[in-house]
C-alpha cells in the first residue's frame, strides 16, 4: 500500500469565542487570516453562520459565496445536524430525520461542498442516506466524537452498516479528541478559578476509569464535600472532554477505511508547538501509513474555556501539523 498524502483546512468552529464576543468580527476577518496562513479549504457550521436554518435565505449563501470568491477560499464541508427533539414533546421519525437531512444536503450542494458533516445516524437510515448523498451530490461523514471511541462497539457497527451499503457517498469523520490522553491543564486551571478543590479534581482524575459511572463518581465527590464545580468537572470529564490513559490508536487504524477527513481537534498549543494531550503524531503516522488520501481540518476549541485567542492557537496548530506531515513526507 502506497502511503497517504494529507492536506489541510480550518473550520470556522474555531473563531467561537470572538465571533460571539466581538460585534465586529465576521466572515470576511476570517477569510482574510485563512488567506494569511495560506489556507484554502474551510468548513461552515449552519447554525452559527447563518440566520435561517436548516434552509438559508438566497442572501445569506450568496454573500458567502462572494466572500469565497473574493478570497479565493472553498466552502470543503458544512456542518449540519440532526437534532430529533427540536420539536418539544415529539421526537422525530425517520421521515421527518430524513427530510431533515435532505435539507442540510440542500444547502450544502448550493455552497459547492464536497461534504456534509454529520452527527451518527441509525444504522437502518445508512442506506437511505447513501442514496439521497448519491442524489444531491454531496458525501455524509458522520462524525465520531468524544466520549466515543472508533473501537466502541456501537461505532464498529456503524463502520460495517457503511461497508454493507458499498456506497462511497457516506463514511466517517473521526474527530480527534476521541483520542485525549490525559486533561489538559486549562481546563483543570479552569475549574480550580471557579472554586474547586484541588484534591477532589486530583480523585476525579485519577480514577475516571476506575470503575465509575458519572452518576456514581458524582455521589462519591457529593460524599466528600463537592459541589456544583466538581459536577461540572465530572459532567466534562465524562463528555466531550473524555480522556482515555491510552489513545484508541488500534481503533483508528480499523475505520480508516471508511473514513472520509479528520477533525483537528486541539485546546491549547504552547509556543513549542506541540499538543501534549492529543497523540497527533502517531494518528497521523498512522493515518500516513494506512494509505489516507484526505484532509485534516484544524479545529480550536478553546471557546470552551471562555479564551479569545483563536487567531494564534489556530496558527500554532497550522504549524504543528505541517511540521508533522513534512516529517512524514505526507503533505499534499
């Protein structure tokens, strides 16, 4: 097998914080620094971008799309998602998911994207979305993120319904802070500025997996003095900032056949430009060596702590990965 070559893009995911914060900053300041650092291909995520959704109006995609023109960047992927308690009391059925995601398709064939990011769908829709893919022209790629993990058996189930189809028009998009090896320090940095006890983050660390469910590590921190800090922490802790003491590295390789790009995640570089929670050389070493032919889409999300520092985190992560990749001669 001939090893891989990688390209890289930006999500706009990543400028959160001072796209909420600061009036002033838009579109336009965003594709300036994506011209910046030499960036041609972006991800949109719907709701954030534009007031109507799941079906923007014609001046909402037009504007964008001048914008792209006049920056000479390309709409890669746009983020969609299902979200089947929108209608309070109602779940939706798999008529109305399906219209849903037909809608999303919509607007991502109108923007001239190659992808729909999408979250997990049921495994009885695969097959269903794979031919409505096929008809608007746009591929799905289901994302895996954290708590999940590509060997959960859930996620393997999902990898084989994709493979039963024999459709190239849905696949996966692992996220890679499914792979957090360890808290980053913000976060712990975080929680102690908002009051927690040192020593009950120190518990709630270091026995994470050792047998506890959120609820049960919730009543043994309740039980040694904890409050709404260290619920909060446990709640993240168990969620969307997971860590696991050893990446899924095994499990990366598994699904890499199914997988159409990758979500850069990170939190925080320093000035060495290393990411020491997230194994990004060994994911795409591996990624390298398995033969992808794809693209890693850098994604900051140091929002979450409330930092406004996008435009620097983001060009650190840039750098990172091209020094990664070179290393691997694996830049495309």
């Amino acid at each position: 097998m001939s090893k891989g070559k990688i390209d890289i893009a930006v999500t706009l995911y990543g400028f959160t914080e001072q796209w909420v914060s600061d009036p002033d900053f838009g579109l336009e300041d965003m594709f300036k620094l994506l011209n910046k650092w030499g960036i041609k291909k972006f991800e949109v995520i719907a709701p954030q971008t534009f007031a109507r959704y799941p079906l923007p109006s014609d001046e909402e995609i037009e504007r964008l799309l001048e914008l792209c023109g006049k920056y000479g960047v390309q709409p890669f992927s746009y983020g969609g998602y299902l979200d089947v308690g929108k209608i309070t009391g109602h779940d939706l059925d798999d008529k109305e998911a399906l219209h849903e995601i037909r809608c999303d398709m919509i607007t991502a064939r109108r923007l001239g994207c190659e992808y729909l990011r999408y979250t997990p769908l049921p495994l009885h829709l695969i097959g269903d979305v794979a031919r409505l893919a096929e008809t608007y022209g746009v591929k799905v790629a289901m994302e895996i993120h954290s708590p999940s993990k590509p060997s959960d058996p859930n996620v393997q189930a999902l990898m084989k319904e994709i493979q039963a189809t024999g459709s190239s028009w849905i696949g996966l998009l692992p996220d890679f802070g499914c792979f957090i090896e360890k808290p980053n320090p913000l976060m712990i940095r975080r929680y102690l500025g908002m009051g927690a006890k040192k020593e009950l983050l120190d518990f709630i660390v270091e026995n994470r997996h050792n047998g506890y469910t959120e609820e049960s590590m919730w009543d043994k921190i309740r039980q040694m003095g904890g409050g709404n800090v260290e619920r909060l922490a446990i709640s993240e802790l168990f969620g969307f900032l997971s860590f696991a003491p050893k990446a899924d590295l095994e499990g990366f390789a598994s699904i890499l056949p199914v997988c159409f790009y990758f979500h850069g995640k990170f939190f925080h570089i320093d000035e060495d430009l290393v990411e020491t929670t997230i194994p990004y050389e060994d994911l795409l070493r591996i990624a390298v060596e398995g033969g992808f032919n794809g693209t890693i889409m850098t994604e900051y999300e140091g929002h979450c702590f409330y930092l406004n520092d996008a435009e620097e985190q983001i060009e650190r992560h840039l750098k990172m990965t091209r020094n990664i990749l070179e290393k691997l001669d694996a830049l495309a």
